[in-house]
C-alpha cells in the first residue's frame, strides 16, 4: 500500500506540508518584489542570479542544502534563486507581468496610454513601485507560478518532461488576462494573426475605441526581432553558443543566465538589443540531449544541434508573440512559449528512445 504521506510530499515536490507552506510565501514575497520593481528588470536579475550560481557550480560550490528539491535540476544558487521565489520567472517576472495588467486599468497605478504608443498593460519594463493593491496582485500570482510550477513537475513532467518554470509563465499570462477581462487573443489588425503589415505601414486605431489616443493596429513584441529571416539567424547564433556552454562547460543554464542578464541594456533603452533565452536554452538542451559523448565529429554534431534548436527557438516563439501578444493588450511571453515547446519536443523525443539522455541532462 503506498503511503499517503509519502504521496503527498511527493506531490508537493518534495517538500512536506510546513516546508511547502514556506515556499509559498517566499513565492508571495517573490511575486510582489517582481511587481515593484517591474518583470523586466526581475528577469534581468534572474540572469545574474543563474550566472553566479552556474559559476559556483562549476567551482563545486552549490550552497544547497543536501538532498533539497530545486526546479529544473538546477542547484544552488541557480536553482533557490535564479529559479526559485526571490527571482524564479514563474514568480517574479509572471507576477509582475499580471501587475502591470492589473495596473493599466487603476486610475494612477501606471502612466496612461501614450498617443502612438503600446498599450500600457505590456509595459513589463515599468517598475510598478509601492502600491499594496498591485504588489498584492504580483503576490498572488507568484503563489499561483509556484503551485502550477510544484505540481506540473511533480505529477505531469514526471511521464513527459519538459520545461514547467517556462509553461506556467505562459499559461499565468494568459490566466491574467482571463481574471482581469482582457480578450484571450485579441483581433488581428490585418489578414490574419501572422499578419504584421500594419505595423509595418503605420497603420494605428483608436487606443480606447473613441478618443483622440491612437496605438498601432498591430504591436510586434519586438519592432527590431520579428522578421522571419532575421529571427531565424539570432536563433542560430544564440542556439551555437548555447550548445557550446553546455559542450565544454556542462552547464546547462550559463547560456540561459547570460542572455537573461543581456536584457538589462533592453531595459535601459538600448536599441535592438536581441532577446535569446528562448534560443540558448533550447540550444543547450539540445546539444546534450541528443549525443552520447561529445567528443571528436560528435562535438560537433551536439554543436550543430544546438544550433538548430536555438532556430527551433527563435520561429516558435515568434509565432508565439503573432499569435498570443502582437494583437493582445497585455504580455504573454514569447520566449516562455519558444521554451516549453522546444523542450516538450525534447521530452517526447526522450520517451520514444530517440535522445541519448533526458531533458536537461548534462554530459
């Protein structure tokens, strides 16, 4: 007979009930900080925190506690911090993301619409600051990132694996526009929801169906990154240097943290500074999964995977961005769909006995 105390740890992710009640309001706390100080930034400090903590890993420093359960089979400072409640992206930067949509529609939470500009509520750069009812909102959120995440991977990912920080990202930004009624999808500006030739021809409307306050008929996630061709070799370059971190330092997520952290310059207003992270990590988790033993014309073949994966990437997740974030009012994260596809593509290929080790697996 199987213990239900065991199986209900087991559920919690390895964590009994007081441990798991603790997680839960680091993940609070988690989810307001990201709200105060916007999801952008939040995720920038996701980067930092996962290269610190990659760079104590390959020094054989963790600082975990023996035996301790962390997502993604990160460890130590990577896996508490970096993936964890302080700046975990299915925390902080998902419970940012539902504040800043929250915030758009309360009088003085957020600046108002601007005349030609993207609707406010995809503003995840704007640091939301004080305010107890939009903190509230992050905290909450947060909570819902760290159930959806403990749960996805200790009952789902277990048969299938793939990446549950990256979907439960994807899937709270579709859940806040539910709770704060905004539309699922939104209606396409042009032909269809691939269709970005309104952008491209400065075509606005009415940003609140009347007034003086127009905003483009179509808002790409990024003006400077969604041309197909272009996207595709940004997805290579990315994906090639990802499979060489994971190659010739075996680590799965410095690539990862690097262009996480990359995204600071964005934050501050640098121009065409490219988004990667859902092109390094495929990358990475590609090159492992598929190779044995990366040494002499396999190195290569794992390298050359990586950079195929890091392409996979990059046209999933702008599909990603037509489809659920150009013609939207809020922000549903292109690279957190690019990720969880990719890896789900990983996973089910590891079941079939196609890969030579499971998702996210190093050398």
């Amino acid at each position: 007979m199987v213990d239900p105390v065991l199986l209900q740890i087991d559920a919690l992710g390895g964590r009994t009930a007081v441990e798991f009640v603790y997680w839960l309001v680091a993940a609070f706390a988690g989810g307001c900080f990201g709200a105060a100080i916007g999801a952008l930034p939040a995720f920038c400090f996701t980067g930092f925190a996962v290269i610190a903590g990659e760079a104590a890993n390959l020094l054989g420093v963790t600082g975990a506690p023996s035996g301790s359960e962390l997502e993604l089979g990160a460890s130590g400072l990577t896996g508490l911090v970096g993936f964890g409640p302080v700046f975990g992206p299915h925390i902080a930067f998902a419970g940012g993301a539902a504040a800043a949509a929250y915030a758009a529609k309360k009088e003085g939470a957020m600046p108002p619409q601007e005349d030609g500009g993207y609707h406010p509520g995809k503003d995840i750069a704007y640091a939301l600051g004080t305010r107890p009812d939009v903190l509230a909102v992050g905290g909450v959120f947060g909570i819902f990132g760290a159930i959806s995440n403990t749960l996805l991977g200790s009952l789902v990912a277990t048969a299938v694996a793939f990446d549950t920080i990256a979907f439960t990202v994807f899937f709270s930004a579709l859940l806040h526009r539910i709770v704060f009624g905004y539309s699922l999808f939104g209606s396409p500006g042009g032909s269809g929801y691939f269709d970005m030739t309104p952008f491209e021809n400065g075509e606005e409307v009415a940003a609140d169906g009347g007034s003086e306050v127009m905003r483009p008929a179509v808002e790409p996630w990024l003006p400077h990154q969604y041309k197909w061709g272009n996207v595709a070799m940004i997805g290579l370059v990315a994906g090639l240097l990802g499979g060489y971190l994971v190659i010739t330092l075996n680590s799965m997520f410095l690539g990862f943290g690097i262009s996480a952290a990359s995204l600071t310059f964005l934050n501050l207003g640098v121009e065409k500074i490219p988004v990667t992270h859902h092109m390094t990590l495929p990358g990475s988790a590609g090159a492992a999964a598929f190779v044995a033993d990366p040494t002499g014309s396999s190195q290569l073949v794992a390298l050359f995977l990586g950079g195929a994966f890091g392409v996979l990437g990059a046209l999933v997740g702008e599909a990603g961005q037509r489809v659920f974030y150009a013609h939207g009012d809020t922000h549903v994260d292109p690279p957190a769909f690019g990720i969880f596809v990719c890896t789900l593509l990983i996973g089910i290929l590891s079941v079939a006995g196609v890969t030579a080790r499971g998702l996210f697996a190093v050398f």
